[in-house]
C-alpha cells in the first residue's frame, strides 16, 4: 500500500483495494517500475500467507513447529530454528519485493530453499524422536 501511496499523491482507495478497476487506475497512474514493485509486494504478502496455488511456508513452519514440541524437541533448538526461519522470510520478503533482475532472484530462491530446508530439518528431527519413543 505505501508503495502506491508514495507515486500516487499519498492516495490509496481504501473503500474498494483489490478492485479491478482501482487496480488498473494504479497500473496507468504510477510509474511502471513502481507499480512492478508493487505486484511483486503483494505476491509476497500473498506467499507468506499460503494464498497461491503451489506450495507455500505457512502451513509447512506451523506443522514444523507443533511436531517439535510435539516430539519434545528442546527449548533451545525449536527456538534457533524458529528464529532462522522468520528471519530467513523476512530477509525473502525483503528480497522479493526489491529483486528486480532474473541473475539477483537467485539469490531470493536460494533464501526461501534455506528457509524450507530448515522445517524439513525440523520434521526430521521431530520424526527420529518420535521413532525412538
């Protein structure tokens, strides 16, 4: 929203934001680099919540979480991995709004294969656990 904003006269239509035809108004009334980075912030807000069609984090971190305390994994641990996890996706966010070359959204991919290879880790470690109990 401040993306817009900020090209657009510190205007936002709050009445109807998602609307095709405020949408449009956005696409013809800023500058097409910001309203590019616009697009990419809400396809970020929206990987974060889990709403596009492939996989996505959320649900996965939740999952990862619950079969560690689950499994009895310590305190600690499920903590450095918690921390690392958000940290990694907001360092994503951060790279997915601001990438705008193909070589840099490498970069972006290799954070969130990070991200996702630490929940993985998680189950892991969670399933041995449990496999022993």
């Amino acid at each position: 929203m401040s993306v817009i904003k900020k090209a657009n006269n510190n205007k936002w239509n709050n009445h109807n934001p998602r609307s095709t035809e405020t949408d449009e108004r956005y696409r013809k009334g800023v500058p097409a680099e910001v309203y590019a980075k616009y697009e990419r912030a809400e396809a970020a807000h929206k990987n974060g919540l889990g709403k596009e069609p492939r996989l996505q984090n959320a649900p996965f971190f939740v999952g990862a979480v619950l079969a560690g305390n689950y499994a009895g994994l310590n305190s600690s641990t499920l903590n450095l991995i918690t921390g690392a996890y958000l940290g990694l996706r907001v360092l994503y966010n951060v790279l997915y709004i601001n990438t705008t070359t193909q070589k840099a959204s490498y970069l972006r991919t290799f954070t969130w294969l990070s991200s996702t290879i630490l929940l993985i880790g998680t189950y892991i470690k969670a399933g041995n656990i449990l496999s022993t109990k």
